[in-house]
C-alpha cells in the first residue's frame, strides 16, 4: 500500500497488546493510541501536547451535500474539515470518517469527488460509512442477495476503484457491524485489493462480546494468515461501546479501552448515541448535569456531579479546569476531550510494558478489567504459537 509501513516492535507474553511503529508518509506515530476527537478541540479547550499524535475527525453527509460541494466554493462540508483541520498541529495524522446518509447506489461523480477530497485532506482515504444501508440489509433479511447489500458493495467496489487510480494516500477499508457471511466478502474484496488498513465500525456495540469479535474480526484475521500479512496491517475501533454500569459497582468498566487487548492498535471516538426508551431520555434531560470521568487507575467511567468532580479531575491535563467547572452546559464535548485525552496517555504507559512483558501486571489488578474480560484476552493469545500470529485456520475460529 503506498506510503504506509508498520513495524511490529513487540508482542506481549500473555496478551496481544501489541506495540507498532505506523508511518504514513513524512508521519509517524507508535501505538496502541487513542485518537484525538478533533472537533470537539477548541483555541480555549487545549489538551496536553503530549497526548497528541493522531486526531480523527467524523462527519455525516448526504449525497446533496456531495453535490453541493462539488459545485460550490462555500459548501458545509469544505468548512466542517477546514475548521476541524485548522486544529490540527504540524506532523499529526488526520483521519476523517465519513458517514453517508443514503440507501441508494452514489454515483460515480460523488464517489470520485470524495475520493479526491480525502486524498487532499485526509492521511488515510477510509471507505465511506453506510449505516442506513446496514439497516435496510437488516430488515431485508434476504442475507447476501439482499439488493441493499448488493448497493453497499457496489459503492464499496467503486469507491476503492476511483481512489487507486490516484494511489498517493493508504485507503482504509471499513467494516461493518454485519453477520459473518457479508464481512468475509467484504474483507475478501479488501485483501484482494491490497488493502492494510481496517477501521472496524462496532456502531456503538461491545467490541468484546463474542459475536462483534467473531462476525467482524476472525474473517480479517482468516484472511491475514492465510496471506502471512500479519506484521503489514494495523486496526482502528470506531463507535465501540464504553461500557455500562454493572449491579455491584458505582463504576463502569471501559470496555472501549480494553480492546487494545485483542490486537486492535488505535482507539477511535464514540460518535453515536444509545438506544434509550424515550422516558429514559427525559429523566436525563430533567437530571442535573453529570461529567463521565475515565479513570486510568481502575480502567473504569465514573459520573460525576459537578460539586463532587474537582477532588477527582487528574492533576495532568491541559485543559482549564476553572473553565470545564463553569461549563455544565458542556459537559458532553469536554467529558470526551478529558477522556481521549487521559486515554491517550494511558495507553503511551502501555507501550513499556509491552516491550518489558509485563502487560498483565499492569492491567489484572484494575477494576475494570473483569475476569471474563482478562480470560478472553489470554485465551486469545493461547491460538498463538512462538512469537509471531495464528499458524491454523482452525485456531482462528477459537482466536475472537
């Protein structure tokens, strides 16, 4: 894949936290790292210089707004990525995300226009999100020969068709939160395509419950060890379930963060919202405002009201907590900015103990990193045989 390498520096013992050096370019960064939500940054909500490196950026459009941005000088999307990337410092990868808002084929001049903006704005060209064609598919319930999957791959195939024509920037190939007989075609075309980068939608699900793990990952996985790919590719989590409260903790365990356990590199933003039941949302809406606080000693979200979260805020970030304590009406962005980049920092403490084989010393004696959690990460590392990947098909089926 042009301009992308990745060097593997080391696998954990126990565990596949895994430490990568990934260069795009001029650009590097090591991971595993967590993405920087770089809209939710302002000039007076700075974080900690050292908690950046890679910033993602996730917008929503339609095929008219695909339009008018072809043919006009001011359209919305040209502004959202010129503010988000003014942000954005000298040397930092960007990735933007686009989730388009359409059940229908996109035509060749859009996709071909989306193509050339991301080669010119973006260090990865991601293949565009479809999430209401997911859900026709779903309610189609005809499986593969469904005509909404049909549409999907068709706008998937000329997508990559139209940006490797250009070939400058590395695509990334995304993959759905769908059944395992529509993501092995999907990953298929992908690795037929030499394609090395895959940012895994979970659309707002646990990465690791066993059905995300087996319908997304294992058929990426089959096809890495298949081609002996394993050290050329990295993985992004996009839209992964935080976590929820358990019955006998006032805390949730943040199963976001976890996934760097089962292999996955850098740690994406959540961009949607929960399925609550509407009275749900009016007993929040009534609430008094709560902050959620990652919690990088325990690996567990805490909320917080605001007259209880200054004796809890960590003493090494960057933004100004006079301003965060006066801004309840902000908690939501400010919340997401505090935890990336606390997240981010955490996860650089990672990288040493990788290197030094120490990853369960590190992480068993956290609070939120339950047995079943911890059993699943060492069961995965088990298919692995010597110091490199999966050496059978069958180990595969057993891996995620």
């Amino acid at each position: 894949m042009p301009n992308l390498r990745v060097r593997v520096r080391n696998i954990d013992d126990d565990t596949l936290f895994t430490h990568k050096t990934i260069r795009v370019g001029s650009k590097s960064i090591d991971t595993p790292t967590k993405a920087i939500p770089l809209r939710k940054l302002t000039r007076k909500d700075p974080i900690v210089d050292s908690a950046r490196g890679i910033n993602e950026i996730y917008i929503e459009i339609s095929s008219g707004d695909l339009d008018q941005a072809r043919n006009s000088m001011k359209s919305p999307l040209k502004k959202k990525i010129r503010t988000a990337r003014n942000r954005a410092q000298t040397g930092e990868l960007n990735i933007i995300f686009v989730k388009i808002k359409s059940t229908k084929p996109l035509s060749e001049e859009n996709l071909r226009y989306l193509s050339d903006f991301l080669q010119s704005t973006s260090d990865f060209v991601a293949v565009p999100l479809m999430t209401p064609l997911l859900e026709k598919i779903k309610e189609d319930d005809r499986g593969t020969a469904s005509k909404y999957f049909k549409t999907y791959m068709q706008n998937v195939k000329e997508f990559v068709r139209v940006s490797m024509q250009l070939n400058e920037k590395p695509i990334m190939g995304t993959i759905p939160p769908l059944p395992w007989q529509f993501t092995n075609q999907i990953v298929e075309f992908y690795m037929n395509n030499a394609i090395r980068a895959f940012c895994f939608n979970f659309s707002g699900r646990k990465v690791t419950a066993d059905t995300q793990l087996s319908d997304m990952v294992t058929p990426l996985m089959r096809e890495v060890a298949m081609e002996g790919l394993q050290e050329d590719i990295f993985l992004y989590s996009l839209n992964a379930n935080s976590g929820r409260n358990s019955s006998d903790s006032d805390g949730a365990p943040a199963a976001d963060f976890l996934t760097f356990g089962f292999g996955f590199d850098i740690l994406g933003n959540k961009h949607i919202g929960g399925n609550l039941p509407p009275h749900l949302f009016d007993e929040i809406s009534n609430s008094e405002p709560k902050f959620q606080l990652f919690h990088p000693s325990d690996y567990i979200y805490k909320k917080y009201e605001y007259d209880r979260l200054p004796s809890h805020l960590p003493s090494n970030s960057g933004l100004d907590y006079d301003r965060l304590l006066a801004r309840d009406q902000d908690s939501s962005r400010l919340s997401k900015l505090l935890n990336s980049e606390q997240q981010s920092l955490e996860s650089q403490r990672l990288r040493p103990a990788i290197d030094e084989y120490r990853v369960l010393d590190h992480i068993e004696h956290k609070q939120g990193v339950e047995g079943g959690n911890l059993e699943s990460m060492l069961d995965a590392k088990s298919q692995f045989e010597g110091d490199k990947q999966q050496t059978s098909l069958d180990d595969l089926d057993h891996l995620f």
